[in-house]
C-alpha cells in the first residue's frame, strides 16, 4: 500500500509539473482536513497538511508569490489547527502559527517581515460529495516591520474546491500566499 501511495505521489508531481505549469494548487489550510495532503501553488506554492489524530493536524507551506509585485522572495508558513466543531457538511477549525518573509536576495528595496504570527478560524462546507466551500478568518501580525494586523496572512483566504475524484482536489480562490488556482493530492 505503501510503494501504491509513494507511486501516486511521484505521478501527481510529474504529471503537475508537466500539465499544469500556471495553475496548480492551494496551500490554504483545510477546515476539513481528514487526510494528509500535498498541493502546489500558483502563487508559486508548496504545502503539505498532515493529520495527527481526528481532530489534530498540521499545515506547513512556501511559496513565492509574485502577485505581491516581488517575485523572488520566499514566504513561509506553519500552523497548527484544531477541530472544534463538525457535522455531515460544515466544519469548523481553530488556526494558530507563525510565518515570515525571506528575502535570499537581500534587495534594500523590499522591507519584508521575517516573523509574525496568525490565528483565527478555517469553515468549511461541503456543498455536494464533489464541491466544498472554505473561509479562513485569520489575522496576522508581522515583525520587526509590522503595519499592525493583517487580514491576508497565509492561513487567510477562502476558495472552492472541486473534487474529481478520491485522491485529487482542483480549487479557485485566493489566500495569504498568493495561490488562485489550485491542485492537492490526497492521501
């Protein structure tokens, strides 16, 4: 099973990398979140969430993003989340952990923030077997050159995913990272 999934896994990236360059994946954490996942985004982005127990999981990502005007720094994320409330189609999540901006380049021109931290809540709601709906209401702060709270960190966001099958989830949106268009493997 497990040589079937690391397979699956190895496929999912040839076949991203090769069919969609522009438009892969979002690293928005799940409010339900029931497996682990890889995505990669179109900010550009890469994610992993890993699921710890029914109710415990974990959200790590980076990405590029070059909406923000920028391209070529590297904003990172980790959070934790917590299952407070689900039923048959809504789920509910608290969201609670850190990102930053790095800059490699170290251009003057770009005042990034290396740390800040973000909290708030993921819902989820499963419209068909095949459709879901999310919004993450997180806040965060950055440091040392912080603007006050922010809206749009990377665990902030809201898109709907489409689920073509049991493994694959294809999702429209925008969160904290810049992701729009998505793809998630599942596993």
């Amino acid at each position: 099973m497990l040589k079937l999934k690391t397979l699956g896994l190895i496929s999912l990236l040839s076949l991203t990398c090769f069919w969609s360059a522009p438009a892969m994946a979002s690293s928005l954490p799940k409010a339900d979140l029931d497996r682990h996942s890889i995505s990669l985004g179109s900010a550009p982005s890469l994610s992993g969430q890993f699921v710890f127990s029914s109710k415990w999981g974990l959200n790590l990502s980076a990405a590029t993003p070059f909406y923000y005007g920028s391209f070529g720094f590297v904003r990172y994320s980790l959070d934790t989340n917590y299952q407070f409330y689900r039923n048959d189609k809504l789920y509910l999540r608290g969201i609670l952990g850190v990102f930053g901006d790095v800059d490699p380049l170290q251009r003057p021109d770009l005042e990034l923030s290396s740390f800040g931290i973000q909290g708030g809540v993921g819902l989820a709601y499963r419209f068909t077997p095949e459709w879901t709906g999310r919004l993450n209401f997180v806040a965060g702060i950055a440091f040392p050159k912080s603007t006050g709270w922010g809206l749009f960190p990377p665990g902030g966001g809201i898109e709907v995913a489409y689920h073509p099958s049991n493994h694959y989830e294809v999702s429209l949106g925008f969160n904290g990272n810049g992701d729009i268009l998505a793809i998630r493997y599942l596993f």
